[in-house]
C-alpha cells in the first residue's frame, strides 16, 4: 500500500524519494509501531538526474494537506477491507471535534529511555497530557449518562 501510494503521489510527479518501512516489532517492551517515513526531494528529478531548480509547490500546505486525506483515505479503506472496525483521519483534533489535547514527540532518545523503565520530562509531560484526556473524557461520559438519565426521566 505504501510503496502504491509513493508511486502515485510522488514518483507521477517526477519526485526522488526514499521509503523506510518500520514493521513495528515490538523491542524494550514497547507497544508495536509500524510505520514508514517517506522522505523527499524538492528537486524533480529526469532522465539527467536532479534539476537545478527547486519545484516549490512540492512544499505548500494544500499538497500536505491533498496528500495526508490520500493517505487516511487508503488506510481506511484498507482497515475495512480487512475487517478492522477502526478509523484514522489527516485532520487535527481540532477540525475533528475532538476536544483532546493532544500529546507531544517524545524523540528517539526519550522514547529509548521511557522503554528502559526511565522517565523523562517529556514523558511525564505526555502522562499529564493523557491523564487531562482521560479526565476529560470521563467527564463527558458522566454528563452523557446524566443526560440520558435525566431524559428518561422526562425532564
């Protein structure tokens, strides 16, 4: 799916790019993670190699933005295909109407310390973070439920 995706987005657009796909094997005790980083060249490329020219609309928002929908768009319709009942979306929690606040890159190095069993300060900031989500969302249940209750009642 990924390597389709590169195909159709980028390389049509005569773009150099690199794909690493992680399988997201689990290590140090860790919560799988695959994924695959996609890296790319804001210089086209042709049958002489890299132009000197920069193509910068290769670097506005509106192709990030066509290309991330692309992207939620396949991966949903893969999830279906196979069964999965879970969604993914390129809009921000915000635009979502997902009141979460959402959590901060740990970074690799962090991230390698967290799974020694070590906290770090942008750990805890994310633990803070999630512990504010949970609370919210129990919150909401809470008046979800009070809500339903009071409308049973017929009040």
């Amino acid at each position: 799916m990924t390597r389709d995706f590169v195909a159709e987005v980028f390389l049509s657009r005569g773009m150099c790019v690199d794909v690493a796909i992680h399988s997201g094997e689990k290590g140090y005790g860790a919560i799988s993670n695959p994924h695959a980083h996609i890296i790319l060249t804001d210089r086209p490329v042709d049958q002489d190699g890299f132009c000197a020219k920069k193509n910068r609309d290769w670097n506005k928002n509106a192709l990030v933005h066509q290309c991330r929908e692309l992207w939620a768009t396949l991966q949903n319709r893969e999830f279906e295909r196979k069964g999965f009942d879970v969604r993914v979306s390129h809009e921000s929690l915000e635009v979502q109407g997902i009141g979460c606040e959402a959590t901060k890159h740990r970074g690799r190095a962090a991230t390698e310390m967290e799974r020694r069993g070590i906290k770090t300060d942008r750990g805890n900031e994310n633990r803070a973070i999630e512990a504010r989500n949970e609370a919210k969302r129990e919150l909401e249940y809470q008046r979800r439920m009070e809500r339903e209750l009071d409308h049973d009642r017929g009040r």
